[in-house]
C-alpha cells in the first residue's frame, strides 16, 4: 500500500521541481507592508 501511494506521489509531481517565476509590480509597497507587519515583533523582540 505504502509503495502504491509512493509511486502516485511520483506520478503525479511535475517533472521539474522549478518554483513560479513571478516578478511584483511594486516592490517598494511590499516591503513596506512587510515591515509594517513586523515591526511589532521586531519591537516586542527588543524589549526582552
């Protein structure tokens, strides 16, 4: 059973393991949303 479902693992994954090419739009907006979601962690990090 194991080697059965091994085998359709195999079969069914893409014969080349090469994540998505993507590019962003805007990448100073991510990295500002970026660091807008972690700076309270950076600062709860600071403060211990």
């Amino acid at each position: 059973m194991l080697d059965d479902l091994a085998a359709d693992l195999v079969r069914t994954e893409p014969a080349s393991l090469v994540g998505p090419s993507w590019e962003l739009t805007d990448r100073d907006d991510a990295m500002r949303q970026a660091q807008r979601v972690t700076a309270p962690a950076r600062s709860l990090a600071r403060s211990v």
